[in-house]
C-alpha cells in the first residue's frame, strides 16, 4: 500500500494548509499540524487529499471539478485520494453536507495557491511581469501571445516546492470558471457501471477468512449457555472466539461462516417487558428527559391572548431504518502490532479513534481506509464492523472479512429516532402569526440531533421552542438531515392547518409570515415552476406545498399527488433549492432527487415495527421503501446566485418532502394526516 512518504517523494509541489478551513462558517479546525492537501508531479498532474468519503453524493466530482477550475487542468489531470487515515488530512466524517461549503473551498484555495507559484515559475522563466501571465489548461502563457506558453511539467521539472496556503489567497470569480457551474457527468461513473468501483464488499486480501457473530434474538438478550460442538463440524470451519458474551466464528468461506453461526446453540435470557412500536407516540413523553428551551422571544402568553385564532395539534414520526444498499462490511489486517482495516465508513478517522480506545492501541497503529460506500446517511459512522473484524483476525492470524446480513443491518444498524411534537399557533384573521409554541420529543440521547432544524423561519414576535431527549427502546443514529426532516414535518403540516382554518391559499399564507428574502425567493419560483396557481383549481389532484432549511441551504418543494381510497400515487414534485454557488448543477439534481425519493419512503410506508426487544420486518419483503415505479416527475429549479458560498444539497432535499406531501393528502381526501407514514391512514 502506497505511503504518504511515496507520494512526497514523486510530488515536485506541495500545498499544506489546516485540515478543515474554519473561516466565516466558523467551523472547528481539526487537530494537529498543517497536512497536506494538494500534490503536483513532474508531469503536471494534481493529486488532492481529503478525510471525506465518496458514497455516491459525488463529492469526487465536486472537489475534482473545482481544483480543475482553479489549477486550469484538464479534468483528467486531477485526482483525488480519499477517507484513508494514513494519507489525507484529519476529518471529523463525511457528515452535515458541509463538504463543499469547507472541504471544497479549502481544496480551491490550495489550488489557486499552487497556479500561483506556476505563474511565479513562469514569470522567472520569461523573466516577465506576473501580471502579464494567465493559465489554461495545464499551460501558462503571455497574455495576448497564446502561443508563447510552458507547460505545468517543464516548470515543475527538479522543482521539490512545499507551500503553505497564504492568507490571502483568493479564488476565481464564477464568470472565470471552465467546469464549474455547468452540468458535468461524474467522473467516477465509468468505474461504478463497469464494476470498477470497489466497494467494503468487493475488499479481497490475500489470505483472508470470513467471520461471523453470534446475535442476539432481542436487544438486551444475554446468553446463559452455549454449545459450540455443531459449529466446529462445519466444513471450512477454522475457529472459534469467544470473549465474555462475544462468540465469533471464522471460516474459509463466507456461506461456511453463516452456517457455523447458525449450527451454534444458545440458550438465551431475554429481557422482559421491552416496548412494542405501538407504545409510541404516548412513551415519547413518558421516558422524556430535561427539556432545553432553544429559543424564547417575547411573551407567548401575551401573544395567544391577543390572537384571533389558536390552533393546537400534536404530530408523530416514528423510527425509521437507514437501508443503505451495501450492508456493513469491514476487512482487517494485522501486521505484528499494526492493523489496516478497510471499513465502508463515512468517518474513518472515529473509526480509528474508536478502535484505538476499544483494542487499547495507539492511533499511529491503525490505518482505516474507505473504500466506495454503497449508502450511507447513518450507521456506517460506528466502529461495530470493523471491530468485530479486527478482533477475528487478531484471534485467527490472518485477515478477516465480517459482512452484516440484510436483517443484521435492520436489527443492529441504527434507525432514525421516533419524534412527538406538540404545537400552538396564535393567528390573526389576517393570516399573520403572532405566537408560536413549539414542543418536540425526540428518542436518543444525543440533543442536537432532535435540535436541527426545530426553530421556525417564519417571523413570528413570541416564540418558545423547546426540544427533549427521551429514552429509544432502539439503537438510534444520524439519519439524512439528523431530526431536521422530523421537525420540519410537524412545523410545516401545522402552518397548513392554520392555512385551512383562514381558508386561504397554503402559498401566500407562507409568503406573508417569511422575511427572509432567499427562502421567499426560492418559494416564489418553485410555485411558479409548478404552476401552483392554475393546480390550485385541479380537482382530480391534490397538491402540497413546503419549505425548509437545512446545511445552510433554503428548499421549498410542491407535490402533486393522487389517491384512490390506499391507493396513493405521488406524480409530480417541484423542487427548489438555494445552495448558493453551485458547482456541478447535474450533482446537485442527483442529490436533490435521491433526497426526495428517499423521504417519499420514510412519509408514505416506512416504519421499523418492533415487539419485545425484536424487530418484526427486518427484511426488504416486509419494509417498504420506495421503488423504481413509485418515482414521480421531479423538476429541480435552483434559485441561488454566485455570488454566496456553497452550502449543503445532500440534505436539504429530505427536510419538506413529508410535509408537502402530507399536505397534498389533505387536499386531494380532506383529511389531516398528522402521524407518519401516511398510507397505512389512509381511508
């Protein structure tokens, strides 16, 4: 495996700079010293280096795309080595949609730095004014005189240059850029339609075997006798390793691991009196722990008692599982004392850490590289896997290969949290909000996941939002957009009711309570696209509309759906973002359109049913998540201007889909659906 040493031995410039550059957003800096973040050999080429990992957002286009741009290179002179731990700058994981917005400007800046000691080369080699000089693929030349140029590699010849970015490097203006801002296909498609691509799954090293681990039928169950004898008659079976409750099997083949597994027998001793799914949502409120008032404005009390209208309702989402294509899949690899573990994990460097703190090693002794990784918006940010290899292989000797089964990734994978919200708005008959109380419950333990996207954008004088933790009979995670989709889901079915109850248009209602003028905008034109006005008068239709914010980015999205008794059939979204300065329009279609279908499962059928410790549908048979014949007619309309850095598009998408849909349910039936998903309510 290629070292960081290498590949500064073959690199003739080198741009350093922090890991992650805070700047305006304000974000933490890594840890540690300067690392390095971009690379230029003697032929010209560029190699950028990133802690993210690509697991099919297409961050790889994005920086590849940006560095071109700023480096003046041909796309294919520039490549990116991600997610290894040895090799690219400390990151805190492919998480929050923040990768253009400081990964990506941070890759730019570097960029500019090193076409800036290009020019200075050249300027020396002409003994010319810098001034005088521009780049363009790959070349610099006098301006006006395109035919007097130098390539990158003649400069770059016996050059051994190691350059920190300067403060005051600055990029290009969007009206300068060749690849960003216009459509470009990926740059890693060929290799995922070809079977390039190589994912966890696809990780083959010499010598490897295939373990196994002995589950448990129910959380909390523990085993209170074992008979390993069946196990070791299995064909292929090479050992057994058990520590405590941990019994793990390893084999020579992957299907000689399942059945040693499966031929052990335990006697287990399960807990009692462990919810059913149908506690919820009354448990939210029962198990809730401190409740954290986010924001508190004005006089609420002061506010309903001088409304018009009051208006009261209480919503309900309940868990839902991440269901990423390629389940957790790990392989490891000792070396004496060193271990190489290469994990599907959209955070290799907590993954490290993590294993580390877990085996009782150094972090300088792992080395965690992620490969390709088939979905990810949770789970796949845990060291489980990869720890259950690590400690096989350390036991066999030899490297070992771990991949959860479709229902192992259901019932020990984690879910979306189930959320309650209690809601009360003061309205005045002229459509005008003048107080808001806002209660939120969210399963978990980890208060900023329910806190995302819990404020209103609405301008409302008294306000009081206030979020609580409550205790999950699951194990829950990140999910696409944390509990933003959860909470925009309750907000944005209620600003409909108050809508319904004034009898005005759910649009114009919106538009008179928003004073921010990007999330004004972005409504206006998406309800425009949608021809919102004339589809107002369509009765064989119910449409929808909703707005939301998330990583920085303003969304609004209108539905149209149609309903035959259950039969409920979503054909037309409208979708609007403003993510600022767009960098590959194509990627951010890609993301916006994954992001809806994706929240079209979680609204209409999903939903983790669970008994007792035991999930009852872990299987895709019996969990139903959107499919290729349930896609509608997506229009993505980007309103954002060049001029305002890039913001999220991974998330953004999945924040009002459940609400716009919600909300077309209601007109198209007259019936108010305030509890997910939504066709099991259906009439």
């Amino acid at each position: 495996m290629t070292t960081i040493s290498e590949l500064h031995e073959d690199a003739a410039l080198v741009v350093t700079g922090p890991p992650q550059w805070a700047g305006e957003l304000e974000l933490r800096e890594a840890p540690g010293p300067e690392a390095t973040l971009l690379m230029m050999d003697r032929q010209g080429g560029a190699i950028a280096f990133s802690g993210k990992v690509e697991y099919g957002q297409g961050i790889r286009s994005g920086f590849s795309l940006a560095i071109a741009d700023e480096l003046d290179l041909p796309l294919d002179s520039v490549r990116l080595i991600l997610g290894d731990t040895d090799l690219v700058p400390w990151d805190r994981g492919t998480v929050g949609s923040v990768s253009t917005m400081t990964v990506g400007i941070q890759l730019r800046r570097a960029a500019a730095t090193a076409r800036g000691a290009l020019v200075t080369l050249a300027a020396e080699h002409w003994a010319v004014d810098e001034a005088s000089l521009a780049t363009s693929e790959g070349h610099v030349f006098i301006s006006g005189e395109p035919s007097r140029r130098v390539s990158y590699a003649e400069l770059l010849q016996g050059k051994d240059l190691r350059l920190p970015i300067p403060e005051d490097t600055t990029t290009k203006r969007a009206e300068d850029f060749v690849f960003m801002g216009k459509d470009a296909p990926r740059t890693d498609a060929l290799d995922r339609v070809t079977g390039q691509a190589k994912y966890s799954q696809d990780i083959v090293v010499d010598g490897m075997l295939h373990g196994k681990v002995l589950r448990a039928p129910s959380y909390g169950a523990r085993p209170q006798q074992i008979d390993t004898a069946g196990a070791e008659r299995v064909p292929g079976f090479v050992m057994l390793v058990r520590d405590g409750d941990f019994v793990g099997v390893v084999c020579e083949r992957e299907d000689a691991a399942e059945q040693a597994v499966d031929a052990i027998r335990v006697r287990w001793q399960e807990e009692q009196n462990l919810p059913s799914d149908s506690d919820f949502p009354a448990a939210l409120k029962e198990k809730a722990k401190e409740m954290i008032v986010l924001r508190e404005e004005g006089s609420p009390a002061e506010g309903f008692a001088q409304a018009d209208h009051v208006l009261e309702g209480s919503y309900f989402v309940p868990h839902v599982a991440n269901v990423p294509m390629e389940t957790s899949t790990a392989v490891a690899s000792w070396d004496g004392g060193n271990l190489t573990v290469w994990s599907g994990d959209r955070a290799p460097f907590v993954v490290r850490d993590e294993l580390a703190q877990a085996l009782d090693m150094s972090q300088d002794q792992i080395r965690v590289i992620a490969p390709e990784v088939g979905g990810s918006f949770g789970t796949k940010g845990t060291v489980g896997v990869a720890q259950e290899a690590a400690v096989l292989a350390k036991a066999a000797g030899r490297p070992v290969r771990v991949a959860h089964s479709r229902s192992e990734e259901f019932m020990w994978g984690t879910v979306r949290p189930a959320a309650l919200f209690e809601i009360r708005s003061g309205f005045n008959a002229d459509g005008q909000i003048v107080a808001w109380e806002y209660t939120a419950y969210h399963t978990g333990d980890r208060p900023q996941r329910g806190q995302r996207g819990a404020d209103t954008p609405y301008n409302t004088p008294n306000v009081r939002i206030s979020v609580a933790d409550s205790a999950s009979p699951l194990r829950t995670g990140s999910y696409r957009s944390l509990g933003c989709a959860a909470n925009h889901f309750a907000r944005e079915i209620h600003i409909d009711e108050i809508a319904a109850t004034l009898n005005m248009d759910p649009v114009e209602l919106r538009l008179m309570n928003l004073t921010h003028p990007r999330l004004s905008r972005v409504l206006r034109q998406t309800a425009d696209r949608f021809d919102w006005e004339s589809r107002r008068n369509d009765s064989s239709v119910g449409i929808g509309v909703a707005i939301g914010y998330d990583a920085g980015s303003f969304v609004a999205e209108c539905v149209e759906v149609a309903v035959r008794r259950r039969n409920l059939r979503v054909q037309r979204v409208v979708a609007g973002i403003d993510c600022g300065l767009v960098v590959n329009p194509e990627g951010v279609r890609n993301q916006m359109e994954g992001s809806i279908v994706m929240g079209m499962g979680t609204a209409l059928r999903e939903i983790v049913e669970f008994d007792s410790g035991r999930l009852l549908n872990p299987a895709l048979s019996r969990y139903r998540v959107p499919r290729i014949n349930d896609t509608p007619e997506i229009e993505i309309v980007m309103s954002g201007d060049s001029t305002t850095p890039s913001t999220g598009a991974g998330e953004p998408g999945i924040v009002p889909i459940a609400a716009a849909i919600g909300n077309a349910v209601y007109a198209a039936t007259k019936t108010r659906i305030r509890d997910l998903p939504i066709v099991p309510r259906l009439g």
